[in-house]
C-alpha cells in the first residue's frame, strides 16, 4: 500500500554547499519533503537552498535560523527549532537529518516513503538507523554531488552516539524531545521501535580539505561554549589538528559489491558479522 502522505524530513546544515543538491534531490526521490534550516551559511548553501525551493515548490522549505544571524553555532536551539516543527505534523512520519547524511529503506523495492508506511501498519511508531560513515581513502578532491558514487568505502558506526540513532517516528498530538538527548533520541510516550533498522549512509569527511576545514575551522570554534563544556560536539576531537584523514580501504567495506547481501543482516539488527 503506497504511503498516502509524504514523510517530512527536517534537515539543518551550515556550509554544505557540495552535497546539497544531490541531498535535496534524494530525499525527493525517496517519497519525502524537506523543511531545511541553515544555520547562517557562509558558502553558497542558502543560494542553493532558495533555488531548490523554486524548484520543488512546496516539497521543499527553507529558512534561515535564527532570524538574526548568530554569533556562535548553537545546537540546543536548532534542536528545539526542529520539535518545533515536527508539532505542527501530527499525523506524519518526522525525520531528524542532517546534511551530509542518505537514509535508504531496508526493504527492497521501497522507498522510504513507502517503507515508512508499511512500519506504521505493522503497529509500529519509531525508527532506528545504522550508521555507516564513508570514509575518503585517498587524497583527491570531492566532486560536488558525488556521495553516493565518489565515497563508496565505508565502516560501521563505533562511537557510544552511532547506537543510539532513533531518528524518524510518528508524529502524535504531544511534543516530542530532541534536545535532551543531543538530537541522538526522539522521545514520546508510547513509542513503539520498529525491530528492523535503516541504513544511514553518513559522509561527515569528504576529502583531506574538506576534512581539515569541517574541523579545525568550521566546527569547534563556532559551537556555544556551554555545549562544548558538556561534552557536546566532541565526536572529532581526535581528528583534530594534523591528523591524516585518509583510511586504508582494506579496513573498510565497499558499499557497491552486493552491499545488501553482505551487510543486510547487519543494518537490519545492528549486530556486526
């Protein structure tokens, strides 16, 4: 049964400007809307942005947050914003989601949308991911709108945060919590987790110099210092500075030889073969 109504996906971004028509135009394809908030770009993103508004017309929101433009990055507030949003849907399948991310349905010939229907007729009201990050492994330079093509190589998520992804559920009459969990947990009354995950196919570092940008000038140094003091923000850390930022592919898995046959079990329960 096609899912009658189309998943929202709210996605926040700063300086994401090589990935986001490519992001844009996935989440069109998997059945869902965006309702996008930038966090006050300084590269082209907001430009890209209006333009994919006018393109998808009301598949696609955008806005600028805050409304004036902030003197440092704060997560807290951006989570909030998007409890916000989300209350306004009752009714409808919600998706926290960030810029850099391509969320896919675990069902084969489903998308999102779809699958996202079927997991509500089965009684069930939450969604967890499984993170694969995607890793550079040599030091080329990205070519803008090539996630899913130019970064195939990836390895499973192993930080505490990676296991704790449930990030899509049903949105009901009661707001539901973001913030108090740093984003990793939508938290409702009476949720009831789908025991199949979806795949998260994460690209946080896209090359060398996009890596030592994101980082070292990007990230830390604009975050609200009373997040950074709880311990926010810190999933870098030892890639900060001179760290390499390249992986050695025979350390990683590649996402394009029968990627579901050998690693579906794997998504699907979160256990590691």
């Amino acid at each position: 049964v096609p899912a009658p109504r189309r998943p929202l996906a709210i996605l926040s971004c700063y300086n994401e400007q090589d990935v986001l028509d490519e992001v844009i135009e996935h989440w069109i394809a998997q059945g869902c809307d965006l309702h996008i908030l930038d966090n006050w770009s300084t590269d082209r993103s907001w430009s890209l942005l209006q333009a994919a508004q006018a393109r998808f017309g009301p598949h696609v929101q955008c806005e600028r947050f805050p409304a004036q433009e902030p003197d440092s990055g704060a997560w807290r507030a951006i989570l909030l914003r998007k409890e916000e949003i989300a209350q306004q849907h009752v009714g409808r399948w919600i998706i926290h989601t960030d810029a850099d991310e391509l969320r896919r349905s675990p069902f084969g010939g489903f998308n999102l949308a779809d699958a996202m229907h079927m997991v509500e007729l089965a009684g069930w009201n939450r969604i967890s991911f499984c993170v694969l990050n995607h890793r550079p492994v040599d030091d080329r330079a990205f070519l803008d709108g090539g996630l899913a093509t130019g970064l195939p190589y990836f390895e499973f998520g192993n930080k505490p945060g990676h296991f704790i992804q449930r990030k899509a559920w049903l949105q009901g009459a009661q707001r539901i919590s973001l913030a108090a969990s740093g984003g990793h947990l939508a938290e409702f009354a009476e949720a009831r987790d789908c025991p199949y995950q979806f795949a998260l196919h994460h690209y946080p570092l896209r090359s060398v110099e996009h890596g030592l940008r994101k980082i070292n000038r990007e990230r830390y140094s604009r975050w609200a210092p009373q997040e950074l003091e709880q311990g926010w923000h810190s999933h870098y850390a030892e890639l900060a500075g001179d760290a390499v930022l390249v992986w050695d592919k025979a350390a990683l898995f590649d996402a394009r030889e029968d990627f579901w046959a050998r690693h579906g079990l794997s998504v699907l329960t979160g256990l590691r073969r």
